[in-house]
C-alpha cells in the first residue's frame, strides 16, 4: 500500500486535526528534539490545543512529538498582529460577506475590556517593546498597559463571530479615545459589506 493510499484511508476515518498531528509524528519519528520540523497547519494546529488548555498540551507533549511550547510562542511573535483594526481580519470579513445574502450581513458590534498582567517585553520580530499602551496607528503612550480593549463582530441572522481589533489600555482611558476607537471599528466593519445595526 502507496503513501498516499494510506493518506486517502486515513482522510475517511480521522478528523483533520488528528491527521495533521498523525502526519507530524510520523515526520518527525527519527528526529532528535532540536531537528524535528513542522508545517504551518501542524502549528495552527498545536497552537490551538495550546490556547484552550496549556496543561493538556504539556502532556500531550509526554507522549507525541508535538512543538514544544517555545517553538508556538516564537510562531506567535512572528505573527503580523499589530493593536489597533487587524487587517487580516478585515479582509477575511470583506471575503466573507462577498458570499453571503444581504440579510445575513446583519451583524453587531461587541465592544469588551479584560484586564491584563501589567509586562514590559521585547519583541524581536518588530524591534519593539510589548506591553504599552497603544492606541493604534503608532499611537503609542509611555505607561504600561493592564487592560485590553477587543472589538468583535457577531452574525445576527448567519452564526460567525470574529474578533477585528484590540488595544493594550492602562486601567482608565478617556471618554474621547473610546469613542474614536468605537467610531473606527464602525467604519472598518461598514467598508467590508457587513451591516452593523448596534455596537454593544
């Protein structure tokens, strides 16, 4: 039985997410720990096992060549995410309501804070330090920031839910910056197609 016979098995009776992470084991059998390589989908894929549960991962790792948790954190600095309106979920939206009827475009605006642990860290890949606040654009601010302010677009008529921005904030911020803030994610969702008839 050929490479891909068994690929072609394994698709029929396996979910994606287990394929990926079958495929990777078998990559890596003969590897040592320091020359094992991963595909981007093995990546996402450990990364997300990582976010929900980062002890279930860890044991995961005793029995499974996976990537060790360096390697996702590495992944993740390099990832082009910058405070302020996320291009790339912009354009996935714009993507999105392309394909869909009018009516499903309907949407809401989620507007929601969480704190945060107050850190300095440099970040290699951008050459800057991590952990201010900022307020978009560059619009940095020297104080260390405690909270997160995130702006999610949620389906009304079609389930989706899609975080589109985020600013690293210190504990208080001003009136006028939030309403700046609400007023730009009104206009990213509105030039994609989406319809948002309220921001909560």
């Amino acid at each position: 039985m050929s490479e891909l016979d068994v690929d072609d098995l394994l698709k029929d009776v396996l979910s994606h997410c287990l394929l990926t992470i079958i495929k990777g084991e078998i990559q890596n059998r003969s590897r040592p720990p320091t020359g094992r390589r991963w595909t981007l989908q093995e990546k996402l894929t450990a990364l997300a096992i990582f976010k929900r549960s980062p002890s279930a991962y860890r044991y995961l790792c005793a029995y499974l060549r996976l990537p060790s948790v360096r390697c996702l954190q590495r992944f993740l600095h390099r990832a082009p995410l910058k405070p302020g309106i996320i291009r790339r979920s912009i354009s996935l939206m714009k993507r999105g309501a392309a394909k869909m009827p009018v009516g499903d475009r309907v949407c809401a605006i989620m507007f929601d804070g969480m704190s945060t642990m107050a850190a300095l860290q440099f970040n290699p890949s951008t050459g800057n330090v991590d952990g201010l606040s900022d307020l978009g654009n560059g619009r940095r601010v020297p104080e260390v920031a405690e909270h997160i302010v995130s702006f999610t677009v949620q389906g009304l008529r079609r389930q989706y839910k899609l975080p589109f921005a985020y600013y690293p904030v210190k504990r208080t911020i001003r009136h006028g910056a939030i309403g700046r803030m609400r007023v730009g994610a009104i206009a990213a969702v509105q030039s994609t197609g989406q319809v948002p008839l309220f921001n909560l």
